[in-house]
C-alpha cells in the first residue's frame, strides 16, 4: 500500500496529511461560502436592516413623490413628511439620530416659509434647497465623526464592536456614499435651472429617485457581503 511504502519517509507522510487537511480546509470553507448564500434565511438580516434604512429616508420620499406642481401639493406633501418625520422617526429622535433631527428640522423650516408665510422663492426653488439640504446633513455627520450609517448599524451589532475600526470604516465609506450621492441629485437640481441640458423635468426626477434606489441597493450589498464575511469567519475559526 502506498501509506506502508512511505513508512520510512515520516516526513512525506506528514506533508501527504498536511496537504489533505489544507485541501480539506478550502473544500469546507467552499461548502460553508455556498450553504450561507443560498441560505435564504441569510436574507433576512438585510431586509430588515434596509427597512430600518427606507424608514430614515421615508420622509424624503413621500415628499419627492407628493410635492407636485402647486402649491397647495407642496404645502400638503411638507406636512406629511414632517409628520411621518416625527412619529416614524420617534426612537431615532430619541436615540440623537443625526438624519433624523436634520430631516426633523428640515421640513419644520419648511412647514414655516412655505406653509404658513408663503416664501414663492422657497416654494420655486424646492427641490434644489432639499437636495442641498440632504447632502448638508450627510457631509456633517462625516465632519463631527458620526456618519449617519453608524447610528443605524449600531443597533444590529453588539455593544463590543461598536469601536471596531473596520466596523467604523465601513459605515464612514457607505456615509460619504451617500453624500456624494445626495450631492449629485444636488448639482441636478442646478443643472435644471440651466440652458446646459434642456431635458423635460421628469427626467431629472428620475435621476433623483434613482440616486436613493442607488443608494440603498448600495448599502444593502455592502453591508451583506460585510456580515456574510464576518460570519464565515466565525463558523472556520469554530470548525477549526
């Protein structure tokens, strides 16, 4: 047999059983990579943290999709995203979520020019002021050392990784994501107001909406391929 030919080679048997457990460490690390991507109960960690995500945002949507063309639409649209800011928002206003408070705080200054003492400019110039306005917030969170995508990924993580630099790391590169999304949507906003590219107003809508949908789907893969990482390194430091 081939193992009593090596017999008096100890040091071939040894790299033979070292070459098999190396083999056998990719090959289980293979299996393991695959079992948690198909796993469809992998998913739900991410659903619910994009919900978390959509909720923060939930304001700025319903005020891009219900502001309209008059004023009377816009005054509406300002109401009820200040009002889903607030009771939907309660707990992150709570916690001194910074998007949250910005996004409070934005469509109460706006509940005040616009509703009550009826600013045309603040009402013509909406969707530049907004955009800028959510950029600003996003740009300030990097700025004090509180990217606005660490509040938010605290509360799926234990207390102990709170100060992890990768962890931090992440959220600030997901953060200046966003920023320099919201600051796109911004220089589409000023774009419109120019001769430069004269296309009809709903396709820089669309730009908008995608830059959010760009956003989240962003946030969601990262995030993912960030906690699938961390959790099959976990299970190979157990099967070791």
């Amino acid at each position: 047999m081939l193992t009593d030919g090596l017999a008096g080679f100890p040091e071939l048997r040894i790299s033979q059983q070292g070459s098999q457990s190396f083999y056998g460490s990719l090959f289980h690390k293979s299996l393991l990579k695959k079992s948690y991507m198909k796993n469809t109960e992998s998913f739900i960690p991410d659903l619910k943290e994009l919900g978390l995500l959509m909720l923060g945002f939930l304001p700025w949507m319903l005020f891009l999709f219900l502001s309209g063309n008059t004023m009377s639409s816009l005054e509406l649209a300002i109401v009820i995203s200040l009002v889903v800011s607030v009771t939907l928002g309660f707990g992150d206003l709570t916690r001194g979520f910074i998007l949250s408070w910005g996004t409070t705080l934005f469509f109460l200054i706006c509940l005040i020019l616009v509703d009550f003492l009826k600013n045309v400019w603040m009402a013509r110039e909406m969707d530049l002021v907004s955009n800028l306005a959510l950029s600003a917030i996003m740009w300030f969170t990097i700025l004090i050392g509180k990217p606005f995508a660490l509040q938010y990924a605290k509360r799926g993580m234990p207390k102990e990784k709170w100060k992890d630099e990768n962890f931090i790391r992440g959220c600030r590169y997901i953060t200046m994501v966003w920023a320099f999304l919201m600051t796109f949507a911004f220089l589409i906003s000023v774009v419109k107001r120019t001769t430069w590219l004269p296309f009809p107003s709903w396709v820089y809508f669309d730009l908008t909406l995608l830059n959010i949908v760009v956003g989240l789907t962003f946030t969601t893969i990262f995030k993912r391929k960030k906690r699938l990482q961390r959790e099959l390194g976990n299970a190979n430091s157990i099967a070791t």
